[in-house]
C-alpha cells in the first residue's frame, strides 16, 4: 500500500480527519491512534462507495491484512494518508449534493489511474479483484453509497424532506388572490446527538379556504445495518382551518417505536435517503439546506 494511498489524496488535493474511536473499539493493532476493526470498515466503505462495488468476504480479509501490515510498518505518512481516506464517507454530508458527486467522480478517476498505473501494487490487485465482482452496489450515474452495520448516525445528520404531493400556488378568482399552496410533505431533521424531529403537513385550499394538519414527532433515532429505528418520545397534532372554527385544534398522539429499510442514494436531484415499502416501493427524502424546511 506504500504511495498507493498517497498517490490518490495528492491527485484529488482533499482533506479529511477521522474522527476518535470510542473505548469499546476492537483494537487490531496498536499505535497512534491504533488501528480498530471499525477503522478497517470504514476504508471498506471509501473503497466501495469509490469503485461503486461491494467487498465480498474473501476481500474484506485481504483489505484487513494490508492495513494491518501498515500499522506494523509504523510509517506515519502512510498511516495518515490512509486515515484521512477512511474519514470520507463520514464527512460527505457536511458538501452539498452536487459537490458529493463530483467528489466521488475526481476520487473514482484518480484510483483507476493508480491501479493501472501500478497493477502488481497489493492494493491494486485487491482493487481489481472488487472491479470484477457482479455484486454492484450502484451505477455511477447515482451514487449510492452502502452502509454497514456499526456506521455512525451522525453521518446521516442533517434535514432530509419527501415531497409527496406536488406544492402548488393557486389564484382564486371569488376570493380576489392568492390561495395558500396545496400539498402534502413529510421531513425529518436528524440531529447527530442522536435525536430527531419529524414533520408531517397536509395542506388543502379550495375556493379561498385553507385547512392544513400538521403531525409532529421528536424522538430518538439510530442506524442498524440497512435498518433506520426511530422511538417517539413526544407526539402531536395540529390542525388549523381558516374557515372553520372547529377545524381548528391540537391533540396529542400515541407514541411510536417503528423502522424503515432504507437505502442512501444520489440521483439527478441530489442525495437522497430512499425509505423502502413493502410493495417494493420507496419514499424518497431528498437532503435539504439546513434551515430550508420551513419548520
């Protein structure tokens, strides 16, 4: 892996830091900071979020028995450099959507050219090897970006918001202007301690009257595998109508302990967290500008 890893930061002129591994973290080999089977996940996860492919069990071994003859070798620089790569994909959401992809195509570019460059390379080969396999985790055109079972939440932090009904502005010719827009959305606002918010709003006008419900959860959240579990801590709902007083109220709701598979995707429209339904369809909530979702 010597120069290998070096090669690829230098042509891409990026820089990342991985952030502390916690106590409990099994410690491969020790150093400064010793190198932890989280540690080798994580450049698991560089590798196949780059080369849009996915390690197979053979190949996760192989990527371990390298960084580990890396951490023994005790070369700092090395060491650094491979750091630095296994720090990416936490840091990926802190860029916006577009500078994701670019990111992913200069870095997808530049470790071709490094295995071509350097085939008999022991990185290279292993490389290669995943190049080959027909377990593809995306297209590039997408960008989907896998997800393993100790990957931290905080890495999925940030407003992500599903438009499931068209938002419109309507004029209203008897009520002399403009209608409140009708549509319905559903965010979440998932916050790296851990916690979040979830939003739901269903807006309706119709000849110059507006009703709209909204649904409001805080709770807690986590990532298992391809798994995300929400548990509501609080629950509520609104509705307010501007033509009619009974319309008007607020209750709360029964709490909630559910879960979605989901997968993390990038198409034309931007990052996306895509909630998967039993019908084999999926609810896509789109990353957001923090700030942007308008509540």
């Amino acid at each position: 892996m010597k120069r290998f890893l070096t090669l690829i930061l230098t042509a891409i002129l990026f820089s990342f830091s991985i952030s502390a591994q916690g106590t409990n973290e099994t410690v491969l080999v020790n150093g400064n900071p010793p190198l932890t089977q989280t540690m080798v996940e994580q450049m698991q996860l560089f590798f196949e979020w780059v080369l849009d492919k996915k390690f197979n069990q053979s190949q996760n071994q192989k990527l371990k028995k390298l960084l580990i003859e890396e951490w023994k070798s005790g070369n700092k620089s090395d060491i650094t450099d491979a750091l630095k790569l296994m720090a990416i994909p936490g840091a990926l959401e802190k860029f916006s959507a577009k500078d994701q992809k670019l990111i992913h195509d200069k870095f997808q570019l530049a470790l071709l050219e490094q295995i071509q460059k350097q085939p008999e390379n022991a990185l290279s080969e292993l490389l290669s090897e995943v190049q080959k396999n027909n377990d593809i985790l995306n297209q590039p055109s997408n960008g989907t970006i896998s997800q393993k079972a100790n990957f931290n939440p905080a890495n999925f932090a940030g407003e992500w918001l599903y438009r499931i009904s068209g938002s419109i502005i309507t004029y209203t010719n008897n009520a002399g202007g403009y209608a409140d827009p009708s549509g319905e959305l559903s965010g979440y606002k998932l916050h790296s301690d851990g916690t979040y918010e979830h939003g739901y709003l269903l807006s309706s006008s119709l000849y110059g009257c507006n009703t709209k419900i909204f649904g409001y959860e805080t709770g807690t959240w986590t990532v298992e595998g391809n798994r995300m579990i929400f548990q509501d801590k609080t629950a509520s709902l609104t509705s307010k109508d501007s033509c009619n007083a009974s319309g008007n109220y607020q209750k709360k709701l029964p709490l909630n302990h559910y879960y979605y598979d989901f997968r993390l995707e990038r198409d034309e429209y931007g990052l996306k967290l895509a909630f998967l339904k039993t019908d084999g369809s999926a609810d896509p909530y789109y990353k957001q500008e923090t700030g942007k979702m308008g509540w």
